[in-house]
DNA sequence: AGTGAAATGACCCGAGA
DNA sequence: TCTCGGGTCATTTCACT
C-alpha cells in the first residue's frame, strides 16, 4: 500500500500543508512529478481526508474547552442516529465519541467562557434522548495535535 | 480586530486550506490583492497557526481512540512542568488536558488496538509523578472536527 | 516509477485611486 | 483598503527512460 516515500510526504504534509511540490521533491531526492502523482493518490485512496487551516481557538474567543459526558437511558438504534446527527450539526462540539464506559457518550466542548457552556447546556438539555451526567472543565491545554503518528 | 471579511476567510480556510487566494476572492467579491494582504495578517497576529493534511488514522494503522485519565498525587510545579513536557513528546497522544475533575489530566491517545495501548500504559507506567486512574475505551467516533466556531 | 521540459495558472508586489 | 497589471514561481501534463 503505501511505501517508506509515502510515509515521509504524509508525515511532511501533515506538520506542513503548504510544503510546495518542489521542497518536497528535494526533502525526498526526488523530482516534482513523482511527488505529485503520489500526492494525488494519497487524496484519492482516502489517506488524506483534507487540508486546513488551524485557527487559534483563544484569538477568536473560544478558549475554554469543557468535557461533556452524557449516558442514554434508553438505548436504541434509532436514539443513538437521531443523537449523533445532532451532535453532528452542533457548532461548538469539535470532538464526539461513543465509549465503552460508565457514561455513554463524550463530547469535547468549545466555548467562550463557563457562562457560555451554561447556554450551551441549557440547549442540550431539550434533547430527550440523552441525560448530561457531567461536566468537567479544563483548566489548561497541555497537548493538542492532529499528527498521527505513522 | 477581525471585520466581516476576515471571519469569512478564516471560516473558508478552516474547511479547506487549498482554496486558492483568487477562489476566496470570488467568493468574497474582491481582488486578489486584499485577501492575499489579509490572509498574511491573519497568520502574523497569530489567529492562523498552521496549515496541515488531516491524515485518515483508520487507514494508517491508528484507528483506536482510548481516553487516559491520570492523577497526580504530589501535585508541585516541579511535577506539573516534567510531566507536561513528557507528554508533548509522546506521539500517540493527540490531545492532552488539565482538568478541574477528580482526575488531574486527561490524554487522547491513538493506537492500531488495545494491544498496542496495552504497551502503551507499560511505558507510561514508567512515568514517577503520575498514577493512572483509569482508561476508557471509544467504541467508535461520532465527530471530530478542527473547525472553530467564529 | 522515475526524469525533464513546457504550458498553465497562482502568488506576490508594485503603482495608483 | 481597494483595483489593476505584470514578473516570478509552482503546479500539472506529457513524452521519454
């Protein structure tokens, strides 16, 4: 599938988006034709889900994160898809997952301040299928990072 | 700080990095030249960080999400400062919190299965300042996003 | 799978309103 | 701050190895 030159273009890409061809052709001894062509292929067997932009949560007033964890009494097929898509379609949730825990659900919140998440806890709450077990506030970030490892 | 224009800007590149400076100018109704102008601000003040490829981890061998809680018994600045540092180095984890909860930090970490996160917590067992407190397993990922509300 | 070259198009920087 | 125009450089394709 993917070979030690492929490995090095996606670690590359990933702490650098816009790496030109050409820099990248020289980090590898290579031209620019082939590391377009295995770029291309990169994006179109799906090893590369997309390029963007990582803006800076505190600059655009959305610097506290809060944890929300939430369990679903009622645990059916058709609560836990009406229950994703909306977290789906929820603004200030970034990170959703199902877990194999006490609580059934944990969602990582971004928000202006603890008076927003208040807002925003008082919007989930009209969502019948799922009950807010807790929430817990982080008082720093320590790690964030999108590289995953290879 | 931020007028109209620059929110969109930046909402457009936090969807896709590659849109070319004459696309967001189409959409935008402008010339080239401002948004050029105004896309190199923005990184300079600091409200872009970086630009970079979101890799598939499923398709790189990464696809298990586990959440790490950890506490930290002898809680100094000494410990709090060494641990921290330990952390921003290890690569399989993605996101690293201090929490205000009954554990003191919270790690997203990403591995092939629970076997490599088996070896995981050998490591970090090694760690002397921190103790886990418990390991929660995602069953699968509902949402993850890198696109900041604005 | 790779090279090299050539056309197309984007980036970037002036001058000017 | 914006528009316009042009020089420079990157991307993309193609013929060949």
């Amino acid at each position: 599938m993917l070979d030690e030159t492929d490995l090095r273009i996606l670690a590359l890409l990933q702490q650098n988006a816009k790496l030109t061809i050409k820099e990248l052709a020289e980090a590898l001894h290579l031209t620019t034709s082939p590391v377009f062509e295995r770029i291309k292929r990169l994006e179109k067997e799906g090893y590369i889900n997309n390029y963007v932009a990582l803006v800076n949560p505190e600059k655009v007033g959305r610097g506290q994160v809060v944890f929300c964890n939430v369990s679903m009494p009622v645990y059916t097929t058709e609560n836990i898809e009406t229950f994703e898509k909306i977290v789906r379609q929820m603004p200030q949730v970034m990170e959703c997952y199902h877990l194999a825990g006490m609580v059934d659900y944990q969602l990582k919140v971004l928000v202006k301040d603890i008076k927003e998440y208040d807002s925003f806890l008082k919007s989930f709450a009209e969502i019948p299928m799922v009950k807010v077990h807790s929430s817990i506030v982080v008082l720093h970030d320590v790690k964030y990072s999108t590289e995953v490892q290879l």
